[in-house]
C-alpha cells in the first residue's frame, strides 16, 4: 500500500487581488519546476490545508493551493460582521483560478479537488477544458439540489439524534422547513451569540457523518469559532442559492471533458457523499476511471483513501 510523502513547508507565497474587494491567499511547495497541480479545497469554506501536499511526490509536483474567497487566510474574512458574499459565487471562484493560472505563467495544470472542490474542479474543467492537463477528484459531488437534501435531510435517518439537535439549533417553527435556507438567515444575524451558536450547531450536525469512521478525526480548526462561523456562513450561502449551478450541468456538459485523463477516486462507506453520484459521473463519462476504496468513507486521510489517491498522483507525474 502507498504511503504519504513526507511532509514539507511552502517555499513560495502571496496574496493575489482577484477584485471584488477579495484578495485570496496562495502558496506553491514541491518543486518548483515540476508538473503543476492546483489544489481545490473543500466546504465550500473549509481552507486550504498543508497536509494535502502529502499525496504529491515533492520531487515531480509544483503545488498550488489558495483558501478561496473569504476562509483561510484570503481577505476579507466571512466571519467579519460586515461579510458581504455577493461577490462569492461559484463564477467567482472559478475566474480566481484562472487568475491564478495567468499569475503564475502556467499553460496547463493537473486539477486536484476534494468533495466541494470535486465539484468546482469539474466546473472550471467543462469551462477551461483547454487548461486541464488531467483531472484529480476525490469524494465526488456535483452539488445538485438532490445531494444537498441528502446532507441536511436524508442523512437524518442514520443519526436521529444528532438530528433532532441540528433541528433543535432554528426557532421551532421552522423545524419543519428547509433548514439550509434558515441557518443562512441564522447565521447572518449579527449578533455573536447567535451566529456563533449557529456555526457550532451546523458543526456539530456534520460532524456526525465524519465521524462514523472510527479512523476520522475532526480537525483542530474546528474549535475556533471565527472558522466555523466563516465556513458555516459560506456552506449555507453556496447550497442555499445550489451553487449557483443548474441541477444536471456537469453531466450535461461532460463531453467538454473528452480526451482529458481522470481519475475518481471514492470511499464506499461515504455517507456525506453517497457513491451513487460517482457512479453516475462515470457511466455519463466512461473514460474516466472510478477507483472505488472499500471499508473507506468521506475523509481522504485515512490509509486506504490515501493510497489510493497517491497512486494516482504517481500515475499522473509524466503529464506536461
């Protein structure tokens, strides 16, 4: 079984003004002359993390990563009471990358995205195709409004507890609605005890799914209230408005990806990401390979999903 590289320090890194009043922060580490690789975190909102450089061999791979707009250490920051997240939209993120691309000189790039960024790894895919040197995806999502009902309702039947408490978090008459689009007004509010409570009982609800592997562990950022204000805020923002995607437009405009390798890697145990939406991704888009991990869920830390995904980053190190 593969095993992580080691783990090593950016040796390059910035903020970059994407405009919009947003500067997004970014770092580079492996080599500097190596295949390039753009990392795309998940959430939407949770940041970049340095532990992701472990699944790329140091020697081959130049590794981009940037904390999308408003998480991490881009600017402004959601968890200000000021946020304003018009301007944070899927197109805005997408129009980031290729800002990026542009900044640092780069004709094409390998495109690593995990769950959230599984599904804005594909979009910029299907509309920067001539950009993508190869496709990385890993707990995959497409962010339809059938897997955002699934998150904060059809899991309700595995954790009937944990459940009821995430109900218990809105005012009881709006227990029976979409509660998506009553912790985005929740957590808009700007009153600290409000909004932090919210944040923390949005948390607390995913953390459930996370943790039914035994293996998973939540990270430690979790314990700051700025960051689970800031990622919840923008969870809700994006799946309130669906990600301001058609429900079907992945697979709808999959043959833009025609003659780019992929290869989609995911834990059969996911419950935040069932595999049936991998499972329909690859039988709309045959030439891409489906690795599906057993005894494996939704983190990509654990020994088996990690083997798994560095096997595919060794496989990938010969593209140019």
């Amino acid at each position: 079984m593969k095993t992580l590289y080691p783990e090593i320090d950016s040796y390059h890194q910035g903020m970059l003004d994407v405009g919009d009043g947003y500067s997004i922060c970014w770092t580079q580490s492996g080599n500097p002359d190596g295949v390039p690789v753009v990392v795309l975190h998940g959430g939407p909102g949770s940041g970049s993390s340095a532990s992701t450089r472990r699944f790329f061999d140091p020697a081959h791979y130049r590794i981009i990563q940037f904390d999308q707009r408003g998480c991490g250490a881009s600017l402004p920051h959601a968890s200000e009471p000021e946020a304003d997240l018009s301007a944070n939209t899927t197109w805005h993120l997408l129009g980031d990358i290729e800002q990026l691309r542009h900044f640092f000189g780069i004709e094409r790039w390998l495109v690593y995205g995990n769950s959230w960024g599984c599904t804005l790894a594909l979009v910029y895919a299907e509309a920067h195709p001539q950009r993508v040197a190869a496709l990385l995806v890993v707990g995959v999502t497409m962010t339809r409004q059938s897997e955002i009902d699934w998150l904060y309702n059809g899991l309700a039947r595995f954790f009937p507890k944990e459940w009821e408490r995430f109900r218990a978090g809105v005012p009881e008459s709006e227990r029976d609605g979409d509660l998506v689009a009553v912790y985005h007004h929740l957590l808009r509010n700007p009153d600290p005890a409000v909004h932090i409570k919210a944040a923390k009982d949005w948390h607390d609800w995913e953390s459930a799914s996370i943790l039914i592997d035994i293996r998973a562990t939540l990270p430690s950022r979790w314990s700051d209230p700025k960051y689970l204000t800031a990622r919840a805020r923008i969870i809700t923002h994006y799946f309130h408005n669906r990600g301001w995607l058609e429900d079907g437009r992945i697979l709808r405009d999959i043959h833009r990806l025609d003659g780019i390798p992929c290869v989609m890697i995911q834990g059969r145990l996911d419950l935040e990401a069932p595999v049936v939406t991998a499972w329909e991704l690859s039988r709309a888009w045959p030439a891409a390979r489906l690795v599906v991990v057993p005894n494996s869920a939704h983190s990509p830390a654990t020994s088996e999903m990690a083997a798994a995904i560095v096997d595919a980053t060794d496989e990938f190190c010969a593209i140019g």
